[in-house]
C-alpha cells in the first residue's frame, strides 16, 4: 500500500485529498450534464485527463531541474496503483460515495 491511503494519512493530507477529490468530480458532473457526452466517452476523457497529468507530473520530476520532492516515477508500477485505485472506486459501495458527496443545495 502507499502512505496515501486514506485511513492512515494524517488530517492535513486527508483534507487535501478530500477537496482535490471534490473538485474533480465537481468538475466532471458540471461538464457532463453541459455538454450532454455519452457515459463512457466522458469516463475516457477523464481517464485521458489523468494519463496527461501523470506525464506532466512525471516530466517535472526528470532532470537537474526538477522537483527535488523524492518521488520518482515508475510508470508500470504507477500505473497499477492508478489501476488498483479506480478498480476500488467502481466496486465501492454507493453507502459510503453518497455518505462523501457535498451537498449541492438547500432542502
Ligand atoms: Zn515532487
């Protein structure tokens, strides 16, 4: 496992995993329900999304000039933790999703 996993990771971590997390789906749903895009299209859009982040992320930890956070990446070990990651969020319970979506208006 990785020292992100939500029930270790200390509150400040948590949080921002928490508000990324929010922002994300907020914008996905808000894009979605726009543009009116087929299921699966918007899920490949997202996904192709994430794969461009990753290459960024990855580029800006390459060479003398990169970030000097540790992180080294490692695409075919990354790439089954991303896998293992969205295996997890499709086969989680609907419970505990409703349990972390925001509210989106007033009863
Ligand atoms: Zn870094």
């Amino acid at each position: 496992m990785t020292g992100h996993d939500r029930d270790r990771a200390c509150p400040e971590t948590s949080t921002a995993e928490t508000a990324l997390d929010e922002a994300l789906r907020r914008s996905f749903w808000q894009r979605l329900h726009h543009d009116a895009l087929p299921p699966m299209l918007a899920l490949q859009i997202a996904a192709g999304a994430i794969g461009t982040l990753y290459r960024q992320l990855a580029e800006a930890h390459r060479g003398p000039g990169g970030c000097a956070c540790g992180w080294e990446p490692d695409p075919d070990g990354d790439l089954i933790i991303l896998e293992a990651r969205l295996a997890s969020a499709i086969i989680q319970s609907a419970r505990h999703d409703l349990a972390r979506m925001p509210a989106a208006g007033r009863a």
